[in-house]
C-alpha cells in the first residue's frame, strides 16, 4: 500500500468516526480542523526538507490528532493516540512508526512543548489558523464550542482580551510557519487590540 492510499483511507476512517461519534456541539475541533491540519502538516513537512516518509507520519498525525473528542473533551490527546494505534495497528504500520504518531498527537497538547521538528510542525499546524485571514471566524467557532461544551460564558470584551493574550504570547517554532503566519498575525493582534479599544 503506498503513502497516498494510506492517507486516504485513513481520511475516511476518521470522516467516518466523526460522523458517527463527533458531536455535534464541536464547532471548532471538527473535521475541517483536522483537514486544515492535515495538510498544514504537510505543506511545513515539505518546506522543512523532511522525507516522504516523515511527511507521511505527519499527515498522518495530523488525521488522527483530534480523534479522542470523540471520548472526551479535556485532555482528549492520549485518547486519539490510542485510537490511531488501534487503527495503525490494523492498518499494518510498525512499532516505531506508531509510536511516532503518538508523540506527534501528545504533542499537540496545550501548553505546547515540542521536542523535535516534527513535532514542532504539528504544533504549528494545530495553530497555523492564528496566522491566516480566517482568524476571526475561526476563533467565533471556538468560542462557541466552549460556550456550549464547557459551559463558559464570555463578553465581546472577555474574547477579546482572552485572544488578545494568547495571541500575544504564542510563538511559532518552526521557520517555514514564521514565514507564512507571522505577518497575518501581528495584524490580527493589531486588530483585536483596535476592537478592545472601541468597545
């Protein structure tokens, strides 16, 4: 089975899993996140010089990296590493390889804190949206889903300055996501402070 097809039916594997179990109150950790990330992961992978093979460990990663919300909310990383095991065991890849995407996936737990490249893209794929023009309707989504989910409750003024310091002191780690998303999101923290101001 080569990279592509493993992939895609990994792809389907996890459509499928959400379809069924996602629920519906995920607004932000939904599968076009995983989409976004998982090509993200890709597109970092490739700008960073890995291998075929370390990309396709990534992309994999990146599949697989929100899975758990299907059995929990907090600290649903372990859960989604689990579930790719289970899937990757079937699917045929190696010890090694699994491991591998494991600690990709635990890796994406906040706070962030990398140990290798790899690992560094998949963080800066799980965020890549804090640097892009959908920023905004991308974090509407989020608010949501913890409103709903976590049963928080934020003012405008709240959301702002919660994104305003998160914003403030997140750093990309890798140098091809500082590249592509640094720009766009000193302008979306510009922004944000502009909006605190006017409200």
């Amino acid at each position: 089975m080569n990279d592509k097809t493993q992939i895609y039916e990994a792809l389907q594997y996890v459509r499928g899993l959400f379809r069924k179990k996602l629920p519906k109150s995920m607004y932000y950790h939904d599968i076009k996140h995983t989409l976004e990330v998982y090509r993200s992961a890709i597109r970092y992978g490739k700008m960073e010089g890995l291998s075929k093979k370390d990309i396709t460990l990534l992309a994999l990663a990146g599949i697989f990296h929100d899975t758990g919300y299907v059995r929990k909310y907090n600290k649903n990383e372990h859960e989604g590493a689990d579930i790719a095991k289970k899937y990757l065991t079937t699917a045929g890849f190696g010890r090694k390889e699994i491991s591998i995407i494991s600690k990709l996936i635990l890796a994406t737990q906040m706070p962030q804190r990398p140990k290798n490249l790899m690992q560094e893209i998949i963080c800066d794929s799980d965020l890549d949206s804090l640097g892009r023009r959908d920023f905004f309707l991308r974090g509407s989504y989020l608010r949501k889903e913890l409103e709903t989910r976590r049963g928080f409750r934020f003012s405008d003024k709240e959301w702002d300055m919660i994104q305003i310091k998160f914003l403030a002191s997140h750093k990309y780690f890798t140098e091809s996501a500082r590249k592509m998303r640094c720009d766009r999101k000193k302008k979306n923290l510009k922004k944000l402070k502009q909006m605190l101001l006017n409200a």
